[in-house]
C-alpha cells in the first residue's frame, strides 16, 4: 500500500508525463542532471565509457521515438490551427495589421536591396579591375583574392545595415519581427559562407584561383558549396526560429536531426559523384616509386567508401550525443593523417639509409668482385622486409589510434609470447644468413688467391654446398620447434636415415673422404691423372 505522501508523488509524476509540455521539461532536466553527476571511478574505466556510449545512445533512440510521437501530435493539430487562421483572417482589422505587415516588410526588404545594387554599382569598376589583374605571384594573387572578397561583402554589409536599421523603426509585432530577423541573419551568414568560397575556389577568375583546379572543378565544387550552405544555414534557422514560435522542444530536435541526414545524404552523393576524379588524382603518376603508387592505386579505388563511413559515423556522434565523440573523431583522424605522414618519411629515409649501407667503394669491389652483385640481391629483399615491417607497425599505431588496443594484446601473457617467437625465428634466419655470408665471402677470398689453387676450386663448392645444406637443416628445425612443432620425431627419422644410409654407402662415403684427403694434402692434383 502506498502512502499519503507516495501516492501525490505518483499523481504529480502522472500530470507531468500527461503534459507533452511539462513531459519535455522533466525529461531535459533530467538529461540535464544525468550530465552534471560525474560518473564514478572504477576499475574497468574502458568499460565504463563504453556503458556511457551504449546509455547515451539509448537515451537518444528514446528522444528521437519521442520526437517522432511529438511530430505526430503537432501534424494533428494542424486542422485546428488552419481553422483558426481562417476565422482570424475574417476579422477586417486583423487583416489590415496584416496588410500594414506585408507593405513593411517589402519596404525593409526593398530598402536593403536598394542599399546593395548601389554599393555593387559603385563597387563594380573596382572589381573588374581587380579581376583583370594576372599574377603568377602566389602572394599577389592570394592579395588580390583578399580585395576582391572585401569587394564581395560590402554590398552583403550595406544590406544587413540598411534592413536591421528600417527594421529597428519598424512597427511590426514580435513574431513577425522574429521571423524577418530569423530570415536575414540566414540570408547574410549564407551570402558570407558563399563569399568564402568564392575567395577560396574562385570559379570564374581563373587568373586569381590558388587551388589546383580547373574551370569545370571549380564551378562544379563551388554548386556543391552554395547547396550545402543555403540547406544548412536557412534549415537551421527555420527550425530554430519554430523552436522559438512554440515547437516542442522532441519535435525541434526530430528536425534537427532529419535536417542533419538531408545533409548527410547530401555528402554522400557529393562524394560518389567525385569518386573517379578523386580517384584519379590518388592513383598518381608512373615516375612514383612502384610500392607508393601500388598504395595509392589501392586507396584510389575504395577511398569512396572511407569518406562515407566517415560522414556516417559524424552524423551517428551528432544525433546520438556521444559524449566526447567528435573530440574522439578529430584526434583519431588527426593522428591517422601525422601517423601516415610519418610513415612516408620513415620509408623514403630508410631507402636511402639502405642504399648508404650497401654501397661498396671502389676498392671493395676490386678486392671482392662478386660482393656487389650479392649485396645487390639482398638489397631488395631488406627494402621488401623493411616496408613489411613498417607497414604492420603504422597498422597496429592506426588501430590503436580508433581503439582496437593491439598493443595491450601484445602486453599479454599470448601477445608477448607470439612476439617472443617471432623475434626468435627472425634471430636464427639472420644468424643463419649471417654465417652463410661469411662463408661465402671466405670461400670468395681464398678462391681469388693468386697463383689460382686448383684444389681449393674443387673443394669450395662442394664445402659450400655442405654448409648451405647444414645451416638450412639447422634453421628449418628451429623454425619448426619455435612455431610449436615437436621435432623430436624428425630428429629421430634423420637419425635412422643417417644410420641406414652410413651402412649402405661406406665404400661411397670413404671414397669422398679419401679424396677430400687427397686433395687438401695435395698428393694428387687435379688434372694428374
């Protein structure tokens, strides 16, 4: 059973949640109050934001169902209201305000227009002159470009001060008032935003155009500009300025976020209908070395698809009110772009260190004539394993950057040992590489002995071909036994093959040894018999 004071709680929190209007307000204060109470430290704090993610995107479902429902009720309402129009519009002095309203508004509009041809006269000889100067100057074309757009916003200027200044003596009541300054401000802040990108694009003065772009690019982009700002700019004033004539406060922000897909969509078409000329920028040219260009052919064909997951995933932060969301997006991009930059460098530096290392002065190549030709073949080879590496290292930075956390798998007991294993298989092939190069250049050293040993030519290939076979065997098995192979079986298999063979082929293995004898204590040359 509930009590006095429980059951006029109950009956106050029914007539607020009755009330669309009270309802609002309850459900704002209480977003409000959720905001202010810092959340409280714990242990799992990377579990933690993601609940304040999955709860503010929650919340935010809810406001938009909520919205969807207020949006419903006003369109109800809207017979009702056009009924009541049409019986205001009856009353003889309610259309003679309304007349005197229409006449003042046509007169402050009239006025600002006058104001800007005038100044776009006065101003036009300027202008022309301006935008018949050609310079290939950067500096004197970006001045030019700042005085022509000077140019551009005082007629803009002359407008906004001639309406504001009748409207300010104008006897006209408040909504209307609030409607014609709603209608100005988006009229001035959308011709300044388009002033900026004339300055910026300058699609009909080539001569003064800073951007690599040309005629067709440039109108082409500017259209694009003039349609993003006229939606964004008088969409947000409309709904605003309905917000502040008595629009709920679930139905203003339902608009505000179909006002942000219509903009949304609108990017995504703009950059599908870019794709192949962007494409064809990011694919380069063919004097570009041949790994960067094999990049930016693969960033040419789904580059596309990048930018759109991007524009989703802003207007996800936006109408879900992510906390921190658009902070997290600019950081992650930011550091992706330093990330990639840095990259670049690191791998055209260690070309370069490469090349340093491996070049041979003259009096090398004179003493060891084969050395070049082999440090030529493993230059590649270290370029390969060098851009390999790098490019793990800039994936697992990229992930770490959009919070996929590899290092902390890496930190792990399981990441730590992988890594280990891998450190310890490229150990034993650069030992194995190392020893194998150190016999060959032995070998190269006594084979370019002068007067020429016969002997010592019969005898290098063959121990050089015994060495490459022992140090393969040797890195094989420990490949194998660091991967998690138990090679206990193939070491008991070569036994048993050794011994089967040793039986089979005593007679074959003394005859070799004699004449490695033979040889090495020179008893019979080669060429005696």
């Amino acid at each position: 059973m509930l009590t006095e004071s429980e059951r006029q709680d109950a009956e106050t929190l029914l007539r607020t949640l009755s009330d669309p209007t009270q309802r609002d307000q309850f459900l704002s204060n209480l977003r409000g109050l959720l905001r202010a109470v810092p959340s409280a430290p714990t242990g799992g704090e990377e579990a933690s934001v993601r609940s304040d993610w999955l709860s503010q995107a929650t919340q935010s479902l809810a406001s938009l169902s909520t919205g969807v429902l207020s949006v419903i009720g006003e369109m109800e309402q809207i017979p009702e209201q056009l009924n009541y129009v049409a019986e205001t519009l009856t009353d003889p002095f309610t259309l003679q305000r309304l007349a005197w309203t229409v006449v003042t508004v046509l007169g402050v509009l009239a006025g600002a227009l006058l104001a800007e041809w005038i100044t776009i006269r006065l101003l036009a000889a300027p202008r022309r002159a301006v935008e018949a100067r050609q310079s290939r100057s950067w500096l004197v074309r970006a001045l030019l470009l700042v005085v022509r757009t000077i140019l551009d916003v005082l007629p803009i200027a002359a407008f906004a001060l001639v309406a504001f200044g009748i409207l300010g003596f104008a006897e006209v009541g408040f909504v209307v008032r609030l409607a014609v300054v709603s209608v100005l401000h988006a009229n001035v802040m959308a011709r300044l935003i388009n002033a900026a990108g004339r300055a910026m694009l300058a699609p009909r003065t080539p001569a003064l155009r800073l951007v690599a772009l040309d005629d067709e690019g440039a109108t082409y982009v500017y259209l694009w500009w003039r349609r993003f700002t006229t939606v964004a700019v008088y969409g947000y004033f409309l709904v605003r300025t309905g917000w502040i004539l008595g629009l709920s406060q679930s139905a203003f922000v339902f608009f505000s976020d179909l006002l942000g897909l219509l903009i949304a969509g609108m990017a995504i078409v703009f950059v599908l209908q870019v794709r192949v000329p962007v494409a064809r920028v990011l694919r380069g040219t063919r004097e570009e070395p041949t790994n960067f260009r094999r990049l930016r052919r693969h960033l040419a064909d789904f580059w596309h698809l990048l930018a759109i997951a991007y524009v989703a995933a802003i207007y996800a932060v936006w109408v879900l009110e992510i906390p921190g969301g658009f902070a997290y997006l600019a950081r992650a991009s930011l550091l992706s772009i330093l990330v990639v930059v840095a990259a670049r460098l690191v791998y055209l530096g260690l070309g370069r260190v490469l090349g340093t290392i491996f070049k041979l002065s003259v009096e090398t190549r004179v003493q060891f004539p084969l050395l070049e030709a082999r440090a030529n073949r493993y230059l590649p080879f270290l370029r390969r394993v060098g851009q390999i590496l790098l490019a793990l290292l800039v994936g697992l930075v990229l992930v770490e950057i959009w919070g996929g956390q590899p290092f902390e798998w890496l930190g792990s007991l399981r990441g730590q040992a992988v890594l280990g294993r891998l450190v310890s298989i490229s150990i034993v092939m650069l030992a194995g590489l190392v020893v194998w190069e150190l016999g060959s250049v032995f070998a190269e050293r006594l084979a370019n002995r002068r007067p020429a040993s016969t002997r010592l030519k019969t005898l290098l290939p063959f121990l050089q071909n015994a060495l490459r076979i022992v140090l393969l065997t040797l890195v094989g098995l420990i490949i194998l036994s660091e991967i998690g192979v138990n090679i206990a079986p193939l070491l008991a298999g070569a036994g048993v093959l050794g011994l089967a063979v040793g039986f089979g082929a005593q007679t074959l293995v003394k005859d070799v040894i004699t004449g490695v004898f033979i040889l090495m204590e020179d008893t019979i040359s080669v060429g005696d018999v």
